[in-house]
C-alpha cells in the first residue's frame, strides 16, 4: 500500500505524460503505473470492510499474504493488457481531450 501511495505522490506527472504518450511501449507503463495503486486501494478498502464485519485474527492476514500478492500483480498486469487497446480505440473514435 505504501509502494501504490508513493507511485502516486512522486510519479503523478509522469503518468499523466505516458498516458497521453503515443508510444504503446509508454502507454503500458502509464497504465501499468495507475492501475497498482488503484488495485491496492481496493484491497485495502475491502480489508477495511472484512475487518469491521468479522473481526479476524491478525494472522489470517498473514496467511493470506502470498496468494494476495500474486493475485494483486496479476490484476495489474491484465488491467495493463487491456487497457492499452481500449485506450486506443476509446482515442480513434472519440479523439482524445486534454
């Protein structure tokens, strides 16, 4: 979560730039550079809502840890595979606005 947080505070232009990028190769990363922090934000809500409705023991989280961790990069790697044509496309039929 710190790592999503700082991606945002330090690179925030930088992915303003790659998003608006022609390059795929930029574009990919602008997506990829997004979506981890949009990721990680929605697993730490759903954390949030899981721990105020069943009150688990702190080492469940523990446990969970490794298969989060895959299932978090996965999600972010797809994110950025799909994004990229459907950025594209979304910019040859509607133009892309500043």
């Amino acid at each position: 979560h710190i790592i999503g947080l700082s991606i945002i505070l330090i690179l925030r232009g930088r992915i303003t730039e790659l998003l608006h990028s022609e390059s795929r190769r930029k574009l990919f990363f602008g997506i990829l550079l997004s979506s981890y922090p949009s990721t990680m934000a929605g697993q730490m809500l759903g954390n949030i809502i899981f721990l105020a409705f069943f009150n688990p023991v702190p080492a469940f989280f523990m446990t969970v840890l490794p298969v989060t961790m895959v299932e978090r990069t996965a999600i972010t790697l797809v994110a950025a595979i799909v994004g990229v044509p459907l950025l594209l496309a979304i910019r040859t039929y509607l133009g892309e606005t500043r």
